[in-house]
C-alpha cells in the first residue's frame, strides 16, 4: 500500500474542508494540497495547505500535480467531474478519486440519468424529456399529477422547480426554458411527477464493482425554518435519519444503488469515486430522484465525522481507484452527527462579502467548525467570500445531543448578520414519540395549562385600556356583555362581521413580528362592519397554535388591543386554543369576530338613493394590507429575497417590515360622515380588489367607472407588478393598488366629505362616478389600467 501519500484535492467549498480534515487524520498522507481552498484549509490542518489554482484551469493542476509528484486527485464539485478532470488525471497516470467524464453524465444530464433509470427498470418518478417549451408546455397540461421541472444540466442545485398548480408549472418552464434563468442548463429539461414522502440521501462509496454506503442523511435546503422560502445549496443535514430503517436501507440496496452500479459497468461507464443518490421515502417504496457523482454538501460534514477511528478515508479512496474496495471495511461509529450551515445575509439571494468571521473557542471534541465561503486576507484575517460561509457539525449518542452541540458549536460563530436555521433534523423530532408512557396528562399531549394562564395575565392590562361605554373589557367571564343603552344608542341594530389574517401570517412567523398582524385582524372585521354603517362596540379574537409561544401570543393580542383603540372597541374576550398535531412547529393562526350597532335608518349602503353620475372617492391605503399574501409570497420567493434583506421598493426599510405594516382602520374617520347621512355606500378593498369588491355596494343597475392615473399607486404595488410579471387584470382582483376603501356620495357633498375625511387624517381622491350598466355588463371597470405598472 503506498505510504507518504501526496493528495490534491481540488474545490473550495465546507465538502472539500471536511474531506481534507478527514484526510489528513490519516496515517498514509503525507500531504494534502487544496485547489483553491478556503479560510478554513488555509490554517489549523496539518499536512494540509492551499494551492491558488482554479477548479477549472485542468491545465495548470495538472502541471502542478506533475511537479509536485501527487499520488491521488480527489475532485470535490461536481462541475470539473462533469467537464472531465477524471481523464486529464487518467492520461498522466495518477489516478483520480471520482468518476470518467461519461460517468458524470448521471450527474450533468438529467434527462440521461432518467433515461439510464428507465432503461435499468430503477424505481422512479414517472417523466418525460424536453428540448421544446410548447411540448412541455402540452405535457403538463395533459397530465392529471402534481409535477417537478428540473433543469438538465447543471444549475448550482438550484435548478429543481416544484411548482402547485398548472399555471405554476407553465411558469417555471417558461423561467427555465424561455428566460434562461439557469442559462444552459435548461436548454433541456425533465418534467416529472410530484413524489411525497421522506427525501433521504445515500452517499456511497463504489470501485465500480463494490459499493458500501455510509449512514443515510437528510437534507434542508429552504433558507428559512419549516422548509420555508427559497432553495439553497444545504442549510443543514443530520445523519443518520431515523425514518430509514434497517429494512428500508436493505430495499435502496436492493433496488437502487447496486442496480446503477451494476447497470453503469454494463453500459461501459462503471462508477468510481462517491455516487449520492437522493431518494423519497413513498407510499409504494423508495425510489430514486436523481444522482450526484460527489460528495454532497452539507451531508459530508455530518457522514464524515461518522466514521471510526479505525476507518481510513485515504485507504477507502486507494482501494476505490485500484478497484478492490471489498478488501477494505468501512466502519461508523454508531453516533448521529449533525450540520448546521451559516450563511451571509441576504442569501440566497444579494449577500455582502468581505465581513470579518470570529470563532470562538469550541467546548467539545466532538464539535467541528467547516469553512465554505471564507477566505483570508493579505493581513491573514478570516473574511466572508460566499453564500453558504461556514458551518458547525457535532457528533454524539443521541440525535438530541448531537442537534445540542451542533447549535452551540454555531453559537461561537461571530459574522454580522449570520442566518442559519434553528429547525435542523425537526423531521426527526417530528416522528418521535415520547419515550416516558406510563402516565399521559394533558401537558404530555402538548396543552400547557399553566402557559395560558400566564398569557392571561400578560395582556390584562393591554385588553383593560381598551375599555369603553357600554363594555369594561374584564378577561375571565364566559363571555362578554355590552350595554347599547350606556353607549347612547335609542333603536338599534345588530351587525357582526368575523374574518381572519390570511396567508399575512406567514411572513409575521418568519419574521419574529407579531403585533402588526393582531391589528390586521381587528382591521378586517371593524371595517367590514363600518361599511354596513355600524360603529364597532366589541371584539373578539381566538388563537390556535401548535403550541403556545407566551411571548409570541402576548405580543399578538396587544396587537389585537391596539387595533380595538384604534377602533374605538372594547376587546371582551377571546380564546387560545394549543392544538398540537393540527399546528406545527412555531405555527400559529388568528381569527376575529367584531359586534357592531347602527341606528335603524342608518345602515349603509343606500342603494335606493344611489344614481348615475355619484361620485366615488377613494382612501389611501398603508400598504399591501391584509390580502393578496398568497400571491406576494410567491412573488417574493420568485425574486429570491430574504425578508430580512432591504426592500427593493424602499431602500429605507426591510421586506419584512414594509408588508408588515398593518391594514389601516378607517372606523373613527367615517363614522362622523356617515352619521350626517353623507355617505350612500363603502367598500372595503380587501380579497378581489377594487374590481371585486366596490360592486357589493352597488345596486345591479349601477356600475363604477374607475381611472387608475388618479391616485398615488404605492411603489411596492409596482414592485410586486413587475417582479411578478403578473397581468394588470389580475393584480387589480387581487391587491388594493393603494386605495383601501371606496365611498360612494352625492356630487354636492364631495367638498365636504373629503373635508371631514382630510381633517381625520386620510389622504382622499376622487377616483370615478357611478354609471349606468346593462344587464350582464361588468360592474367595475378601471381605465388607464396600464399605467399602473
């Protein structure tokens, strides 16, 4: 066996540092070089130092290794595999730990690799291939399942688009194939069926005859917790997983790996090197994805440490090349390890370069700090040079422990406006069962009594200030009482009005900002009751979640109390509700009920008053409000900004808290117009737009002619109109466009309405009439539409 082994390994990335780290424990290397490298394998490895020669340049590393007298090239990415750096190595004679430029094909084409799948009758995902954008186009609209478009080529693992409708699905062809958004890789692509189940990745190493895998992994690629947000590269991995049980690891063996080991060396291209294959856990058994021809990222940092003291990465490799690896017994050693990867700011999408990264001293033996996107400067300081920068991996007896220490190892990690997910391995954790049985009590089912008695407690004094005549907002009772008579009303009505915060909520749990959507419930409710004529008198709000966040809560109904002050309503009662099993994780969800009166004779709208000719004013809305948010996720997502990144739309503050910014309530503002019987009717734009909603004021005879150049559109409306490329016609039955409420009135009582309005603080346009329609003829029709955007 060759002793002083001389090693280039060529990348840059947390895989090449842990390789090299792994490496270097052996007692066969003598030395290691890294091609480029990075921060971390520039100082603290022995045996092991940077070479500044590109992955690509084969020219040059090919010198080098000549020069140097190399006895192994080990190619970490997948790029210079796919580009044929196997060959180049092959042609000098030293031989090279990864596959031959055919090989790599499984990785650099998909529609390859599907195709190698079908024809070696691999379980897989049904597909077809495409070159034509129309015929994909055709085949997806054919098709009755969900699918997955996959760009062919390579794209950085980004390239893999899961769209949830057909419209979706049109998209993301048209993103990969049309706009290039991958550039090459998507001059062909792979449309296939949408799997369900457990993804789990199997790296395994093979000589092109042999193959052991190593502990099954699984990966998080979404940058935000709860598998939120935009893909990366790998925000995290934990190995083994615990959903791959000894049986189902047999049936991958089985039916996967040692078939495409099998049928590769029949095809005339065996496999060499590390094979990662990723596959779902389905309800009719695994089946495969898709293939790497390399070490993934981040589940080396996780396997590697995995592997026993005894078990010799280099000699794995050595018997991999010379084709004798069943001679060889890798071994593990029985622990979990687990990977928690930090990125810049920003990522995945604009992220700042060049900031300092201090690590603290580690606490443990069994915690590793890789380096990806670091570097060194000329003054020998460790800087940020990528997305995914740097990572903690820890190992111990227990997942629990080894998710413990990993978190700590990532604790004493010091870069300015470092993101990392704090949900690693939460599938795990999803699936386990409480171990201690004996005695179940309703904290063990995850209710916890004691929380919403302290939540209580919290927000006493937020729901007290929100007392008014007729109610003294008291928490405690069975419900809540108002009295009409002390709040001066002489014959009323009853109007209640309930609604909920919508897909808003999502954006408030990413972001850690809850008050603004308590006051977006109370919004939604006391103005669809004012448009009714009624003055709200008193609310409530009901709370679910998984389970109950007092913090989260507590700040959420103080949110609800502030948008009752600003209602003039008294919040008497409510409900929290813990429902594990129906919630997940940090989730949470609201809804509201507001009670109202009006004086008999006053309630609105006014149909029989109304004629061709009224005027529609418009009032300013906040923002985006409370609707929509399905529609502004996807579009957010689509542009690949983090919610913490700067708005594009507004360089003076984040995405997060532009959108968060509550729907405003117009309550206190109209109640004085509409009591002067000023006012004929009120729409409140909220889900379906102006275009939707100002009908529902309107007698059947009576449209509204709208033109779009006579408000201020605000420039996120914009924004989201052009990032999403989304239809003028849709957007306006989707979002408010900046007005957020319509009133109708009499030409003679404009002046003073808006006066009335203006003296209350809202910004007032007059923005159209009503008009005659015929039967069958819209009801709203906005001009100069495409001025909007």
């Amino acid at each position: 066996m060759t002793a002083h082994l001389r090693i280039l390994l060529v990348g840059n990335g947390g895989r090449e540092h842990a390789l090299a780290w792994k490496l270097a424990q052996s007692p066969l290397v003598d030395h290691i070089w890294v091609a480029p490298g990075n921060g971390g394998t520039a100082r603290g490895l022995n045996k092991v130092e940077n070479v500044s020669i590109d992955s690509a340049d084969f020219s040059s590393l090919v010198n080098f290794a000549v020069e140097k007298s190399v006895d192994l090239v080990v190619p970490g990415p997948e790029q210079p595999l796919v580009d044929g750096i196997e060959t180049q190595f092959r042609k000098i004679g030293i031989p090279c730990f990864g596959p031959s430029e055919s090989a790599a094909r499984m990785e650099g084409s998909k529609t390859f690799s599907k195709d190698f799948m079908k024809k070696h009758n691999i379980p897989t995902a049904e597909y077809e291939n495409f070159t034509s954008y129309e015929m994909a186009k055709a085949y997806v609209e054919s098709v009755n399942h969900n699918v997955v478009i996959k760009a062919s080529g390579l794209a950085a693992g980004k390239g893999v688009l899961i769209p949830t409708s057909k419209e979706e699905a049109y998209g993301a062809l048209k993103e990969i194939m049309e706009d290039k958004a991958f550039g090459d890789a998507g001059d062909e692509v792979v449309v296939e069926e949408f799997l369900e189940g457990d993804e789990l990745s199997i790296l395994a190493f093979s000589d092109g005859y042999t193959v052991v895998d190593l502990p099954p992994a699984q990966d998080h690629k979404r940058i935000f917790d709860g598998d939120n947000g935009p893909n990366t590269g790998g925000m995290g991995t934990y190995a083994p997983a615990p959903v791959a049980t000894p049986a189902i690891i047999d049936e991958i063996r089985r039916t996967i790996i040692k078939p495409t080991i099998d049928g590769m060396r029949k095809d005339g291209y065996p496999f060499v090197g590390l094979l990662f294959t990723g596959i779902m856990l389905t309800a009719s058994g695994p089946k495969a994805l898709e293939y790497n021809v390399r070490f993934g990222d981040p589940e080396t940092q996780s396997v590697l440490p995995l592997l026993s003291k005894d078990t010799d990465l280099a000699e794995i490799f050595l018997a991999c090349v010379e084709h004798r690896l069943d001679a060889i017994t890798v071994k593990t050693t029985g622990q979990f390890g687990v990977t928690v990867v930090g990125s810049a700011g920003g990522y995945p999408g604009k992220y700042s370069k060049n900031d300092e990264i201090i690590i603290d001293p580690l606490e443990s033996d069994d915690t590793f700090i890789f380096h990806a996107g670091s570097s060194l400067t000329s003054e020998g300081k460790l800087v940020s040079s990528g997305g995914r920068v740097i990572a903690a991996s820890a190992v111990a007896d227990t997942l629990e422990e080894a998710v413990k220490k990993a978190y700590v190892g990532i604790s004493k990690i010091h870069l300015k406006n470092m993101h990392y997910r704090k949900d690693i391995a939460y599938r795990a954790f999803r699936d386990t069962k409480p171990k201690e049985e004996d005695v179940i009590t309703y904290a063990k089912s995850g209710v916890n009594i004691e929380n919403g008695n302290t939540l209580v407690e919290r927000i006493k004094p937020s729901v007290k200030a929100t007392a008014r005549p007729g109610a003294d907002a008291e928490l405690g009772g069975f419900g809540g009482l108002f009295d009409l008579k002390a709040a001066g009303f002489k014959d009323p009505l009853i109007v209640a009005a309930t609604d909920g915060i919508g897909t808003k909520v999502k954006i408030a749990q990413l972001s850690g900002i809850h008050n603004t959507v308590g006051i977006d419930l109370v919004a939604m409710n006391v103005n669809d009751l004012v448009v009714q004529g009624a003055e709200p008198l008193m609310f409530l709000d009901y709370y679910a979640c998984s389970k109950l966040d007092v913090d989260v809560a507590a700040e959420f109904v103080n949110g609800v109390a502030e948008g009752c002050l600003r209602a003039g309503s008294a919040l008497v009662g409510g409900e929290t509700a813990e429902m594990p099993g129906i919630y997940h994780g940090d989730d949470y969800d609201a809804g509201g009920t507001a009670i109202g009166a009006v004086e008999r004779g006053y309630t609105l709208p006014d149909l029989d008053s109304m004629v061709a000719g009224d005027v529609l004013l418009g009032l300013a809305s906040d923002g985006v409000h409370s609707n929509g948010f399905s529609l502004i996720r996807k579009i957010v997502e689509h542009a690949g900004l983090a919610y913490d990144q700067e708005a594009p739309w507004d360089r003076s503050t984040t995405v997060q808290n532009s959108l968060l910014i509550p729907t405003r309530i117009y309550v206190k503002t109209l109640l004085p117009a509409i009591r002067e019987h000023l006012i004929l009717g009120l729409a409140h734009i909220t889900g379906g737009g102006l275009i939707e909603n100002i009908p529902r004021m309107l007698p059947k005879h009576l449209g509204a002619s709208i033109d779009a150049t006579t408000w201020d559109i605000l420039p996120v409306f914009k924004w989201l109109g052009n990032a999403g490329n989304v239809p003028k016609t849709d957007i306006l039955k989707t979002l408010n466009m900046g007005i957020g409420m319509v009133l109708t009135v009499k030409p003679e009582n404009v002046q003073k309405v808006k006066k009335l309005l203006t003296e209350g603080g809202e910004k007032v346009y007059v923005i159209g009439n009503l008009v005659e329609v015929a039967s069958g003829e819209p009801q709203c029709v906005v001009k100069n539409s495409e001025s909007l955007y």
